[in-house]
C-alpha cells in the first residue's frame, strides 16, 4: 500500500484496486490470473468491507431525486 500511495502521489494517477491486486499477484508469481478471479475476489471482499464503510466528515448528502 506504501507503494500505492508513493505512486499516486507522485504521478497523480489513482489506480484502481483491481490494478494494485494484479500487480501484487504478478509481484509474486502469479503472472496470469483471469480477469473474472481478481473480480470475483474483489467483490467477495467488499462484500465484507462495505458493511464498515462510512462517509467522510466532509461528505455532502445528495439528493436521489
């Protein structure tokens, strides 16, 4: 994550956390990983994450109208 946010940083670019998981994966070998794992996976865990999601302090509630 150290990486992550040194990259974003300095090149102004935001990485999408499936980039940031296939560069991690291809870091340690796992050079060809299908498209539909990493987003199989990224969704079981925001599946967990979500539930404990809360909106910044400086949030500005929109209205779904």
């Amino acid at each position: 994550m150290a990486e992550y946010y040194r990259e974003r940083d300095t090149e102004f670019i935001e990485y999408t956390i499936k980039h940031v998981l296939k560069n991690i994966l291809e870091e340690k070998g796992y050079l060809a990983v299908p498209d539909k794992t990493l987003t199989d996976a990224l969704a079981d865990m925001h599946l967990i994450t979500q539930a404990h999601w809360i909106p910044e302090t400086d949030t500005i509630q929109l209205s779904s109208d």
